[in-house]
C-alpha cells in the first residue's frame, strides 16, 4: 500500500474514534526527539482481538501486557478529554537515545509526565525517564507520576507510583 492510502485509513479510523493519534511533545527540546505519532486503540479489547488474544489469561500474563496496559492508561485519558468536551491535550516524548515519557498531559499551562508500567514491582530505572525529562521541561513540569498495578500511591524516586485505577 502507498502511503498516502494508509493515512487516508487511519484518518477514518480516527475520526471514526478507532484509534487516537498522541503527538510527540517537542517545545524547546532539540532536533534529538522522535516526531512522529504514536498509534493507540481507543478500546483496548478491539487490540487483544486484532492481535489474536482471545483469553483474559494470554492477555494478562502474555507478552503484550505492557502495551496494552500503557494503551489502557492513554485510551482513558482520551475518553475523559471527550467527555469534557475538550480537545485531548495529551502528548508523548521519545529522544533518539532511547528515554521516552509514554503520556504528557497538557494542562493549565502545566506539564504532567506520567509513565505506564505492568508490574507492582517498581525499580528506580523506571523513574529515570520521567526525573530526565523534567530536567529538561524545567518548571513547567509537575512531579511525575507512575501507574502501575500498586496497592496504594506512594513516593517513588521523586515521582509518585499511583494504583492504575486511581487515575482519575
């Protein structure tokens, strides 16, 4: 297929609300950055169905779980800019090298890094990414946030680990 055919059919599937479009967030940051968008499902169980997962025990014990769950976290935040109303303000950033913030929410003109992860077994490599973004949005960045399958919020790394349910 020509390129120009496969973004005619995913403006379909965006404006039929299939799939949501997270733009690269790339303000003062450098030419280091990726700028091309992310692809996410709006509804996570068309995803395990396109990619063969029929059981809920391939999908939270396989392979995928991690995209999927970062696709759950995103997709949730799409939902709650529309229910508002409102154009979703949501971003991502990815340098060349390899740090990523899987999910920027724009807001009152303050920045909001969160970082998705599928396990409750927090390390500190996974606040990295959030404290080195941070360091280069300075103070219109706000403490990053981790979801994750926690039991509660805690302080985690000068960041916070909050239950994936606790989203909103």
């Amino acid at each position: 297929m020509s390129v120009p055919t496969i973004k005619k059919w995913l403006s379909v599937l965006e404006a039929s609300y299939q799939i949501f479009l997270l733009p690269p967030h790339f303000k003062n940051f450098g030419k280091r950055i990726i700028k091309s968008p992310k692809l996410y499902f709006v509804d996570t169980a068309i995803a395990t169905f396109l990619i063969g997962l029929h059981a809920a025990e391939a999908t939270l014990k396989g392979p995928m779980i991690g995209q999927l769950f970062e696709t759950a976290v995103v997709s949730e935040w799409v939902k709650a800019f529309y229910h508002r109303g409102e154009r979703p303000e949501l971003y991502y950033w990815r340098s060349k090298s390899g740090i990523e913030v899987d999910l920027i929410v724009d807001r009152n003109a303050r920045l909001y890094p969160f970082e998705v992860k599928a396990t409750s077994t927090l390390l500190p490599p996974h606040a990295e990414s959030l404290n080195k973004w941070r360091a280069l949005a300075g103070s219109t960045s706000e403490k990053g946030i981790i979801f994750a399958p926690v039991p509660h919020r805690f302080s985690f790394k000068e960041c916070y680990a909050v239950p994936w349910n606790d989203i909103f």
